[in-house]
C-alpha cells in the first residue's frame, strides 16, 4: 500500500506542478501551436527527456499534463458513481419492497452491460459538443453506480437487523437518523477499496476512449489519444518513445493506484471481523 501511495502521490504533485513548472521554464507546453521551433520526432535528449512527437511537442510535457487531465476525469467519474450509488444502496437496503425490486433489477441490469462499451456508447451520445473533461468523467461513471450500490445495499441489508439498530428504532429515531448515524458509519468502511479499484480501472477506460478518439477534445495532453497518434509512427520501428512513455505513464499509475486498493482491502477487512467491529453511533 505504501509503494502505492508513493506512485499516486508522485502523481498528484506532477499533475499540481505542471502549470508552475511550465511558467518557470522547466516544463514546455503541452499544445501543438507553441512547438513550431521543435524538431519533428526528435529522440530522447537533455533538450527533449522523453522526445518530441510527429506534431514537434515535447513528449515529456504531454504525459506530465497528461497525468493532470487523467486523474481529474478519474476523480469526477468516481465521485459521480459515489454520490449516486451510496445514498440509493442505503436506501435500497433499508426500506426494501417494490423500491429496492426496482433498483436490483435497474442496477443488475447496468452492471451486466461491460463497462468499456456503456462508456463508449455514453461517449457516443454526449457528442463533441460536450465532449470534456465533465462529459468523460459522466461517461465512465455510470459504469461504476452499480459497484456501489451493490456493496452498500448488501451491507445495509446484513447490518439494519442488527440489535443497535433495533433499539434505536425502539426509541423513536427517523429512518433519516438511522440512516446517517447508525447504518452510513458502519457500511462506508469498505467504499475507500472500491474507490480506488475503480480509480484504476478508470484511468484504462479512460485511456480506451483517448484511443478511440471519444476522449478528451482533439489536441487535449491524454494517453489515450497520444497512444492513437503513436501507432503510425511506431510502425518505422525506429521512433518507440511516442508510445512507451504515455503508455508506461498509465500503467504505472493503474498499478499504484491498484496497489492502494489492495492495501487498504488487507488493512479494512480485519476490522470487519470479530470483537474488532463496533458500532458507530452506539
């Protein structure tokens, strides 16, 4: 998890930094329009770390700015997912009847659907028009609402039975109390692992819709797209640095951000078991 955590952080700080280090000259610009003087597939040097492109853009720039545009589509699409699939699980789970039926059935149907194809199909309709860094982030998340709401309404389910919540029916609390003080507190330990599996499995999607071209506008820093720009260049089996350092920039944040997910599972799971569970709000 540490090593995970090391990765996502060199990350965050990359995707913070980039305006700064670009204004004081330690970085250069990421768009095509002010890479005029630059060398057209220019290998890797002390001018260019990691080359230039077929358009003359610093490669080293774009992956840089890359990591900003990812993890801010990523970051959308999974607080989209989790603002929608926690309350309707709570509230699934709790009230039950013709209410959770509906859900069930609306969420596992979603759910069967592979998350790649709803995102390109969503990509499709959204259009260029609002085609961005929102207009993605809606797209991959509505892959994820099930997720959470599965786990939540499981967990609400397995919990609202329990004899804290019993008693705090006995004495009168609202279903809205029952909810947010008794029931929230003991079923959101497990959200943080499934953030940030799915974190990592946004950045693929992401980078899946960049390849397609259903991305980012043209011309926005994005893996994916840089990936699709790469493919013909890569074909002379001479220029290989337009393709290996977008594609190792994702790869290693996908592992980072699995390998947090994976800790913070080893780490959640033991509190779940045995006398080390209380209640909160008991």
């Amino acid at each position: 998890m540490w090593i995970g955590l090391w990765i996502t952080v060199i990350y965050i700080l990359a995707a913070l930094l980039a305006p700064q280090l670009q204004a004081g000259g330690w970085l250069q610009s990421p768009s095509a329009d002010d890479s005029l003087g630059n060398i057209v597939h220019a290998p890797p040097s002390a001018q260019y770390w990691f080359g230039t492109d077929r358009e003359g853009v610093d490669v080293f720039a774009r992956t840089v700015y890359g990591a900003q545009a990812a993890l801010q589509v990523v970051i959308a699409a999974t607080f989209f997912s989790l603002l929608l699939g926690v309350p309707l699980g709570l509230v699934s789970g709790y009230l039950g009847a013709t209410l959770d039926r509906i859900l069930v059935f609306v969420m596992d149907a979603i759910y069967t659907l592979p998350g790649l194809l709803l995102a390109v199909t969503l990509a499709f309709g959204i259009g260029e028009a609002a085609r961005g860094v929102l207009g993605a982030a809606v797209a991959i998340s509505v892959a994820y609402i099930p997720q959470y709401y599965r786990v939540v309404r499981n967990h609400t389910v397995s919990i609202k039975t329990e004899l804290f919540v019993e008693a705090a029916r006995a004495l009168g609390a609202s279903p809205w109390r029952v909810l947010t003080r008794y029931l929230f507190g003991n079923i959101i330990q497990s959200v943080p692992v499934l953030f940030t599996l799915n974190a990592a499995d946004a950045i693929l999607t992401l980078g899946s819709l960049g390849f397609l071209g259903l991305g980012l506008p043209p011309g926005s820093p994005e893996w994916g797209n840089d990936l699709r720009q790469a493919l013909d260049a890569l074909s002379t089996g001479d220029i290989w640095w337009t393709s290996l350092y977008p594609g190792l920039a994702m790869t290693l944040l996908v592992v980072g951000l699995s390998l947090v997910g994976e800790g913070l599972n080893e780490f959640v799971n033991p509190l779940l078991k045995g006398d080390s569970q209380r209640p909160v709000g008991d």
